[in-house]
C-alpha cells in the first residue's frame, strides 16, 4: 500500500483513472473504501445508500457491453477526433479505452440510492418512482473516489448506465426501490496520479451579488 498522500494532496490530485490494471483488490480494501463513503454527509442521517459490488466476469461483461454500445451511440461524432493532438481528443480517448476495458476492471461499484421524493415536489404530483436521494448519494460517491486515490487505487465517476439501468435492475436483481446513481470501475491503475486541470476557483466566485468579483481577484465569469 502506498502512503497515505494526505488530504489536500488526495484532493489536487483525484483524477479520473480510465486505465486500470486486472489485479484484484484484497477484499479489506473494498471494506475500507465503502465504510469511507459511509462517513458522508447524510440528510437527517437516513443513510439511503446501497452498495452493489460487481466482480462477478459475466455481471462486468453484461454490464461493459451494455456500456460501450451507449457510448458509442451517445458519443459517435466525437469519435472521428479520438486520435486529434488535443485535450478533447485526448479525453476521449481515454473515456473509449475504458468503454472497450471496463469489464477487465477487477470491480465494479454501483453506487445506489433509496427512491425519495424531494420536498420540492408537492404530492399531488408525486407520480411514478421518486429519483433516489442524490443529495445524500453523491456526497458518499466523493468519499468513495477521495478514499480510493488514498489507497493508491485508480477510480472515475460514470454515469452512462441511465441508458440502461431497468437492464441493470433485471439482470442483477436491484429493487425498484433504489436506483443506481453512479457506477464506479475501481482497481490499481497502470498511469500515474497527477494534478487535475481546472478553472482557477476566483473565475468561478462571487461575492455579496452575482458578477461581483473581490479586488485582487481575477473577475468571475458571467
């Protein structure tokens, strides 16, 4: 195991790791990613999530295949440009090399939610099933991702499987109760950890009013 990174380090340098190597996670490992995700933030502390740990080879194969078709379909145009010099190129890349390899990942992790209808639906119009508590789901999501670059473990956030998921709910037999709101392919990646490239936080702050900047502040962007 690697050295614990610390914190402000995990965070500057979480990237999104799309290559993975097949070597199996030691089973304590998953234990100590999944109680990191359930030390999150949870509204009136229900605790709505549910883990779903895929290392099943059929289960990461119905679930790749499914993948790769809908990215192919959803992204089809962007894949004349998979080999251009560029950062979008190069993004793409790297979000195809993981379509076409995500079943080799040694887990999968569905991250779920129990259906809630938010307060801001009245309940008269509270038809059909509520969308699970994302609120209380994706805060557990970036516990899981902080946790797994601290272990030295390659991981990435996809959502692709809402093309799909009522094939999820069949062939894994999830409930209708939840739903699955992330899906994240976790093992030890074959790339290095570096920095992520992001917008100075200043170009995306305002202060007291909106489009009010701070002096010596580079000006938010409208």
């Amino acid at each position: 195991m690697l050295p614990d990174p610390g914190l402000f380090e995990t965070i500057h340098t979480l990237r999104a790791m799309r290559r993975l190597k097949p070597d199996p996670v030691p089973d304590e490992i998953i234990q100590k990613i999944l109680a990191a995700g359930t030390c999150a933030p949870s509204g009136q502390n229900l605790q709505r999530w549910a883990f779903l740990v895929v290392t099943d080879p059929a289960g990461k194969r119905f679930f790749g295949e499914r993948y790769d078709y809908w990215m192919r379909d959803r992204f089809g145009d962007l894949l004349k440009h998979i080999d251009d010099p560029t950062p979008d190129g190069r993004l793409m890349k790297a979000a195809m090399h993981l379509s076409e390899h995500l079943h080799e990942a040694p887990l999968l992790l569905f991250c779920c939610g129990k259906r809630d209808w938010p307060f801001v639906v009245p309940r008269e119009s509270r038809v059909g099933l509520a969308p699970p508590s994302y609120g209380s789901i994706y805060p557990c999501v970036q516990n899981i991702l902080l946790a797994c670059r601290g272990l030295g473990l390659g991981a990435s956030l996809t959502t692709m499987h809402q093309m799909f998921e009522p094939e999820m709910h069949e062939f894994f037999g999830i409930p209708l109760t939840h739903g699955v709101v992330a899906v994240i392919p976790i093992g030890y990646p074959k790339g290095k950890f570096g920095p992520v490239r992001r917008a100075p936080a200043e170009t995306k702050t305002h202060f007291n009013r909106w489009g009010q900047g701070k002096p010596g502040l580079a000006a938010p962007i409208v």
